[in-house]
C-alpha cells in the first residue's frame, strides 16, 4: 500500500501529515506511514522534534472503521505498536489538532508528548456507540488528562466535546496550548515543537496520576447510572469497569484490562448491530446509478399542499431547517386549524425547554400560508399531503403542473398510491418523487423516497440532500404497494392476526414482540396508528389481491368501532386522557367467539415461535423487496424498520437479524410455519433470494 502519511522537515520539525481520506482513518498503510516518519525523524541528526497532524477535514477519525472485522485492524503495526513508538520516540512528538479528533486518533494524540489544540475541534472517545470501547489506551489516558469524571462521561456517552471548552478546563493536560485558530494551528505547532525541542524528560500521559477522590463510591454511582441507560448494551458498563481500572492499577495491568474488555466487546451481537448500522445509515443515502457529485437543483422556498396532520409536520421539518413554507389549503378554517396545531406543537416544545421562543418566533415566521394555487409558483419544492385517494392526487398534480415554475419538484407524501400514476398527471414526471414521511411527521426520522420510473437524478440528489438537511434518514424505494415499510408491515401485520387465531392474546404477542426489543407490539401499534387505516386498506386489497388470506379479527374488531386510543378502545380499552393499554374482556371474548367459528383447539404458542414469525415475515418480504430492486441494499430495509417501525437497535434490522440467526435457519423456521394449517403457507415460501443464500451460506449483503 501506498503510505498514507506524507513525511516533511520544516526547519529542523519533521511533520508527519496523515492523509487518508476522507477522514483520515487508521488504516494499515496510515498506521505504516507514521511509524516511518518517526523512524525517519529519529535517524535525522537535524531533526530536533516531530509534529503529528491530519490532512483535509480531520486530524483523524479514529481507527478505520472499513478495516473493521478484518485481519488488517489488528495487523502490525496495529494501533497500540503506533502509540508506543510515539511514547518511545526519542525526540518529543507534538500532536497538531484540529476538526476531528475521535476514537484512535485521540488515543494517538494522547501518546504523544504534547497536544496543540485549534478551537473548534470535536473531540471524542465514540467507541460505545460502536458497541465497544477505546481500545488503544483511551480509558487509561484520557482520564490522566482531563480527570476521572470528564473522562468517564466522554467514554460512556462517546459524545464529542469542543476543543477549547476542554482547553479552558484549569488543570487540564490535554492540551499544552491552544492555537488562536485553526488557520493558525500549523505555524503554532511548529514554534510550540522548536520551543520543547531540547526539554527533557519527554513528558508521557502515561506517567500521570489517576486517582477519583471518591473512589468505590463515585464508580458505584457510575455503574447505577449507566445501567438505567444501557438497557440493551453491554459496553456502556465495561466503560466504566475500564477507567475504574484507570484509577487502581498500574498503567501496563490497565491497559491489559482494556484490551480485554474491548476484543470481547468486539465480538457482541450488538456491537456488530452497532458496526453495520453504522455503516447502513450513511450507506442509505447513496444510490447505485446517481453519482454524488450529481448537481442538485437549489431548495430556497418549499411549498405544502394540506395543512391536516401530516401536511402541518411536513411544513415543521423545513421551517426547522430555516426553509420558508407556504401551505396550500381549499378552505381558510382548514389553514387556520393547520397554523393552531404547528403553534401548538412549537409551544409545547417551548414549554419543555427544548426550544427557545426567538426560534420559536423565527420559524413561524417563516411559514405563510394561502388559498390559492398561485402563490406556489416560485417554490422550488411541493410537497403534497391531502387526502389519500387517487382523484384527489389527480387533482392537485394537474393544478401543480399548471401552476409550477418549469424545474420545481413535485413530491407526494402517499403512503401507498403508485407515484408513477401520479407523475403521469403531470408533463413533468421527471420532476415527480415521492416522498413518504412517517406520522408524526415532525418526529419520525424516516422519509421513504419513492422513485418513479421517470423521476429525474438530480430530482432524486437534491431530495436526498433536503433530507439530511431536515435531519431525516431518507431511504430510496421503488413503486410498489406499499414501497418497502408498509408492504413488510402488511406480513407481519398478517402472522399477527393468525397467533390470534391459533390461541394468543393481543397482550401476549405485544409482549412477546416487546420483549424482543420493539418499541411497541402490533396491536398495541395498531390502537395508536388506527385500526380503520389496515381495515380501509384490506378493503381495498380484497379487491386486488382477493387471494391474501387473513384473520378477521382485525375486521370484527373494526366493525365494533374500536379504531383504538382515537375511539378510546381498540385491541386494549383506553381510560379517557390515558395512554396504558389494558387487556380487553370484550376483545378477547370476541376472539375467543371467532375461534369457534374456525373450529379449531386454541393452543399454547411460545414467545419465541411468536417473534420468530413476525420477525421472519418481515425478512421473507424483505427478501422479495431486495431482489425485485425496490430496495437497492438490505441495510436500507434495515433503516426503514429502525427509524420507522420501531425495530431494536441492538438486533441491527430484520434484515442483518435474518443474518445474524443465519438465512439455513430462517428457511428452516419458514418451512416448519408452512405446514401450520391454520397460516398462509404461500407467505412462508421463501423469496428465491433467501434461498439462495441460505445455500451458499451466505448473509444479506
Ligand atoms: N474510518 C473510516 N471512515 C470513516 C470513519 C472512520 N473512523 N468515520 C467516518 N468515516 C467515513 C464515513 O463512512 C463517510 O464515508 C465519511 O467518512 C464521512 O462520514 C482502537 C478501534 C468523523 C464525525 O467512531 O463520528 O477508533 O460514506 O458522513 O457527518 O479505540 O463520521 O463518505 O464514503 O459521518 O462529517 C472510532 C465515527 C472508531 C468515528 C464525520 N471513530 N465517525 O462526520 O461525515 S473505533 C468513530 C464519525 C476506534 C480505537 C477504536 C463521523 C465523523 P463515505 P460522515 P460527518
């Protein structure tokens, strides 16, 4: 490999510049580069001390999180070898930071004799949210330099802390001296390096001393902190044990104790959740066939059609990115009533503290709202959020093709309508896209980006751009009933029917779901969405699809007018002003009464057949979304059912759930389901891609 670490003497400083981008990750040939320079450094009479710095947007990102899993993160020279030739450098190592200083590359910099700082650099130990924690020496070092709680609570949350708010910490040995700014870091660090040049002995972090006053008590507090919120997560709790090590044991036995805990952290299910979910997230907003460098039309005014619940949350997510709206409605009591609830929303944030009345004030200042067509003709985007039913789409598109400056996007909010139909209302189906949000559309951070057929690349780049803007995890789908989320949602929604059927409670199988780690079950989902919205949709498919089978609770349900919280009783029965969801007689009793009719002996059914079922029947659609390419990649299934469907972040998504039982055993259980008489044995087929893999061994890419 190439080095990827440039080596130059200034003077009599060698600096040794990382540059591997994008953000100058510790890759093997990074790691190689810097134990060169100092070699080099070393064996140069002239040389008198060495600056370590970062090239481009970063000093370092930490450890190369694409080598992770492979031979070559642990290849020599692996990162602890680095930051011991650091350590043993016999001429003084400064490190030069600047914009990014995470994960290993603070562990680098902490081996380093001295530290110069730029403001505004983001510092952080992010490990945990990799479902580990800093491996190279982190829990030993950072807490010699900035204290035992600073320390601690920067490695258990792996949130990043700004440069010169640590710098101004008196006390602080994190950085010897903090550059005026960051243009000035360069020619800081090289004076600072001439100034230390010939002072002996090399200061090491190492040497330092690591005492809590408090000790037992102050780490017992810790550990009760953090299990109340690592529920799921195994590494939060090993943080803790790590930097308490910090403070008992000698530096070599600590470090040890870190190695340990991270290599066994590193083998967890969740930090392999954790790693591909990583990687799933920013992987999602790249699509195959459009280049990143793809030109973007410019978003300046955005204007929404529906000022109703998901029109008002629309217009919430651009107002709170700074973005003018213009909401559209047919009557001025609809907008009036739009306006009221957007302020309510806005108020109870205030209320909360989560936002300041100026912000409050700005972005309602930003909003204007109008009755007619005309005032939308200069925005550059419109959103449509009426009424879920084709004519009505006909309609506003029609009226948005007249109306439109000719390379405005016209997007629609449908949930499940076929956007290449509504693209065909338009002469400019290219410039049509779907864009699905989820209720409540303000909060939820999924946006499914429907592809039509026609929709144009930069259509489709600029909308993947707005949505990073508007802090959505946005995610391509291709036309299908449904798209990704809600055609899956459709299988599981099924198998939960049929448990009902077979012998289970609503509570049961939410519970059963629950435990597994979803937010929320799907009865006790259903009483919160609306149970009229699966019924009005069943009616619908009963035409199209009259051979998908089903339980008729759902429908016998409906039809006692128990749509859930919103009629006060669903699947569970409500207390008026209550959320909680209690066990319903009448609703189990009508179950009971309909299993009668089916003539069958309910049975006992097991919590893990329960998740099994729901959970595969998402994997089994899944698998049929990937291959018909409506999906481009499974981690893009992934994030759908993370951001939003409420699927546990530490089982990584159906998805890599499906790889992480292993796709043989998936089949398998789809096999043992198909023989069940009372189950849709054509649902429990398994898509040819899945058998595919489970053939050859293999995961979802
Ligand atoms: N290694 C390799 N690539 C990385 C990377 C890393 N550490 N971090 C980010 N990238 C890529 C990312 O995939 C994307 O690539 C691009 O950089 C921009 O990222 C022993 C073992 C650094 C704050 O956990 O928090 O050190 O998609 O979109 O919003 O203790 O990335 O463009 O091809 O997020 O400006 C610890 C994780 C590793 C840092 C930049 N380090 N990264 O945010 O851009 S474990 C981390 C971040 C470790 C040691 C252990 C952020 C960022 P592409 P981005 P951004």
């Amino acid at each position: 490999n190439s080095m990827t670490a440039e080596y130059k003497v200034h003077g009599s400083i060698a600096v040794i510049t990382m540059s591997n981008p994008p953000v100058n990750g510790l890759g093997l040939a990074t790691r190689q580069g810097i134990v060169d320079g100092l070699q080099r450094a070393n064996a140069d009479a002239a040389v008198k001390a060495i600056v370590i710095t970062g090239a481009g947007g970063a000093f370092s990102g930490g450890a190369d999180i694409k080598e992770f899993g492979t031979d070559k993160s642990m290849q020599e020279p692996n990162l602890h070898s680095v930051i011991n030739a650091v350590e043993n450098s016999g001429k003084p190592v400064v490190a030069a930071i600047h914009t990014v200083c995470m994960g290993g590359g603070l562990e680098l910099a902490l081996g380093c004799h001295y530290r110069v700082g730029a403001p505004g650099c983001q510092v952080a130990l992010p490990e945990v949210k990799l479902g580990i924690l800093p491996g190279a020496g982190g829990t030993q070092r950072l807490p010699r330099v900035v204290g035992v709680e600073a320390a601690l609570n920067m490695i258990v949350s792996g949130e990043p802390v700004k440069s010169e708010m640590i710098g101004a910490v008196p006390g602080q040995k994190l950085f010897d001296k903090m550059a005026a700014s960051p243009e000035a870091l360069a020619e800081e660090a090289l004076a600072f390096a001439a100034s230390i040049a010939d002072v002996r002995p090399l200061p090491l972090v190492r040497n330092l001393p690591c005492k809590h006053p408090e000790g037992d008590a102050y780490f017992q507090f810790a550990r009760n902190m953090v299990k109340g919120m690592a529920k799921n997560f195994p590494a939060p709790a090993k943080c803790v044990d790590a930097v308490e090590a910090a403070t008992k044991r000698k530096f070599a036995d600590g470090l040890a104790y870190e190695r340990e805990l991270f290599i066994n952290l590193m083998w967890t299910p969740e930090s392999r959740a954790l790693r591909h979910l990583f990687f799933a997230e920013r992987a999602a907003s790249k699509i195959p066939d459009v280049p990143s460098d793809t030109p973007k039309r410019d978003i300046q005014k955005v204007g929404v059609i529906g000022a109703g619940t998901m029109g008002g949350g629309i217009s919430m997510n651009f107002l709170n990115a700074g973005i003018p709206v213009t909401i559209l409605e047919t009557k001025q009591e609809a907008l009036d009533r739009g306006v009221a609830t957007i302020k309510k929303n806005y108020e109870a944030q205030v209320k909360k503290g989560k936002l300041k009345e100026d912000k409050y004030a700005q972005r309602m200042a930003l909003l204007s709202t109008t009755l007619s067509y005309d005032d939308l003709k200069d925005c550059d985007l419109i959103i449509e959020a009426v009424f879920e039913e084709m004519g009505v789409k006909e309609a506003v598109f029609k009226q948005l093709d007249a109306v439109a400056k000719p390379g405005a996007i016209l997007a629609s909010n449908t949930s499940t309508l076929d956007v290449d139909k509504i693209a065909a209302f338009t002469k400019r189906p290219q410039d049509v896209v779907g864009m699905h949000f989820f209720s409540p559309a303000n909060v939820m951070k999924l946006l499914e980006v429907v592809r039509g057929k026609e929709t144009a690349k930069d259509v489709l780049a600029t909308v993947m751009a707005v949505a990073k803007k508007i802090k959505k995890t946005a995610v391509v789908s291709g036309v299908c009933d449904g798209f990704i989320g809600n055609r899956m949602i459709e299988r599981y929604s099924q198998q939960a029917g049929f448990l009902l059927d077979e012998g289970c409670t609503p509570q049961q199988v939410d519970k059963a779901i629950e435990k597994f780690g979803f937010a929320m079950g799907p009865f006790r989902m259903g009483d919160l969405a609306g149970n009229d919205i699966g019924w009005a949709i069943r009616k619908r498919r009963a035409v199209e699809q009259p051979d998908m089978k089903y339980s008729k609770t759902a429908d016998l349900l409906c039809e006692m007018g128990r749509f859930g919280q919103k009629t006060g009783a669903g699947w569970y029965d409500y207390q008026a002003g209550k959320r909680d969801a209690i066990p319903s007689d009448v609703v189990n009793k009508m179950i009971e009464e309909h299993r009668k009719t089916l003539s069958v002996a309910p049975r006992k059914v097991s919590d893990e057949e329960i998740v099994q079922r729901l959970v595969f029947a998402l994997v089994n659609e899944g698998a049929k979304i990937l291959e018909e390419g409506i999906a481009s990649k499974s981690g893009d299934i992934d994030m759908v059912y993370l951001t939003g469907y409420g699927f546990p972040i530490h089982r990584g998504g159906p998805m890599h759930y499906a790889s992480e039982v292993g796709l043989f055993n998936v089949v398998l259980a789809m096999n043992r389901f198909a023989q069940n008489p009372m189950d849709d044995a054509s649902a429990w087929a398994p898509a040819p891609l899945l058998v595919k893999l489970a053939a050859e061994g293999k995961a979802f890419q």
